[in-house]
C-alpha cells in the first residue's frame, strides 16, 4: 500500500506491471514522467542512442529518464505491453523464467541508466557454485 504522497519525490518508479506504475502515479503521486515499468524503460533506453553528457552520474541518469518519457510521448504505456509474468501460484519453471528475465532487465537498467560497461556487468548464466 502507498501512502499519499510516498514516492513523490523519486527521481524513478519501476514497477512489473502497469497497474503498479499507475498506482505509484495515483495513490503515491509519483511523477508520471518518471513511472515505467523494467521492461518499457530498458526498451526506451535502448532505442535513445544519443550519449547523455556532461553533469554527474545522478544528473545523466535524470537526463536519460527525461528522455525516455519524451521518447515514449509524454504518456504512461499501454496497459499490458512491457509487463513481467507474476510468477505466483506457478510452476517452478515459470519462476525460474521471471528470475533470468528479471535479471536480463537490472542489468539492461544499469548499462542503460548509469554507464555501465557491459563487459563488466554479470552475464545472465549462473556462475559456478550460485543458485
């Protein structure tokens, strides 16, 4: 449950599903323009190919929330595009599926957002002795 008023001030709010971004907007007066779900903010990122320069780490990554925002019309998503599987209830597979996606997204999210090198972020494979 959010609050009134709880995420106002975040400078982003991802949520799996849009019915999470919208009620970050609704009930947490989040910024519309700074709510995504993981998987529509790692496609914009990915499809805003100028470099963000100049300003710190923080004031880049603002930047690039900015530009996704305008890049995806100044609007929340379409409901049910962009959205990761609720797992509960499910299959063991189907867990294990949402973990590698989710997984795959964070990293997307960190190279995308904060410059990560992608040679220096973790695969998605398990490493030796993890699980």
């Amino acid at each position: 449950m959010l609050t009134p008023g709880a995420v106002a001030a975040a400078d982003l709010i991802v949520g799996f599903e849009q019915t999470h971004v919208r009620h970050a907007v609704v009930d947490g007066a989040a910024a519309q323009s700074r709510a995504f779900t993981l998987g529509e903010f790692v496609r914009i990122l990915g499809d805003i190919s100028e470099p963000v320069a100049g300003g710190t780490l923080v004031e880049r990554a603002r930047r690039r929330v900015a530009a996704a925002h305008e890049a995806r019309g100044g609007v929340l998503g379409p409901l049910n595009t962009d959205e990761l599987v609720d797992p509960f209830g499910r299959k063991r597979n189907v867990y294990r599926a949402v973990g590698d996606e989710l997984r795959r997204l964070s990293f997307a999210l960190a190279v995308g957002l904060f410059e990560v090198d992608p040679a220096l972020a973790i695969s998605g494979t398990e490493r030796e002795g993890s699980r």
